[in-house]
C-alpha cells in the first residue's frame, strides 16, 4: 500500500501572530483628488458636497500598512 500524496495541512497561526492591518483616515478633499478613486471615497465626497454635512473621515484602502 501507498501513502496518500499532495494534501498539505497548515496549521492556523495564533492571533497574536497575525499581522493587524491599518488605515489611514482621510477627508473629502484627500478624497477629491486621489489618482485612484474608490466607490467608497466617491460616495463619501457626494456626502460631504451636501449642505450641513459633518464627517470625520474614512480609512483609505490606498493607505493600507500591516503592524
């Protein structure tokens, strides 16, 4: 009899080992003038034109950094 070929099992790293992903937050006008735009930053850009609107930001999926 043979052994069993190709399955790999690979075992799960403890979250402490895993590496966190940041964001940076960024505004509308960040937003108005990036070369790649997102559906995101576009849908908080037309938010943001509207009268009376308040934001704070949002984290920028082109900034991503791992720690």
């Amino acid at each position: 009899m043979s052994k069993a070929k190709g399955k790999v099992i690979k075992k799960k790293q403890p979250a402490s080992d895993r590496k966190q992903v940041s964001y940076k937050l960024v505004l509308s006008d960040t937003c108005a003038v990036c070369k790649t735009p997102c559906a995101r930053g576009l849908r908080y850009l037309a938010h943001m034109q509207e009268k009376g609107s308040v934001g704070n930001g949002i984290p920028c999926i082109l900034t991503k950094t791992y720690v």
